[in-house]
C-alpha cells in the first residue's frame, strides 16, 4: 500500500502502522481513513496529503 505525506508538517501516513494513537488500526488504507481524519501531527485535514511514489 502507497504511503502518503502531509503537505504542511511531512508526516508520512504509512498503511502497514495505521495510527494506532487515534484509533485507526494497522493495514487501513489512506483512502478509508474517516472523512473527520486529521494528521496527528499537524491537524490538517485529509485533502492536504499526497500520495508518495
């Protein structure tokens, strides 16, 4: 699964760790993180992370 970075703080949402912090559990793709997600780091939303390849 793709990893994707915060366009604000560069935190990198890895799939495989999930963020177990706020509840979301290991293997959870970016894509069905829940709408209301925020970066843990940051607090920006969602939209405002890209795809890194």
């Amino acid at each position: 699964m793709t990893t994707h970075i915060c366009s604000v703080c560069q935190y990198e949402y890895d799939p495989d760790i999930g963020d177990p912090d706020n509840g979301i559990a290991p293997g959870t793709s970016f894509e069905d993180l829940p709408d209301d997600w925020v970066c843990p780091v940051c607090g920006v939303e969602k939209e405002d992370f890209e795809p890194n390849i």
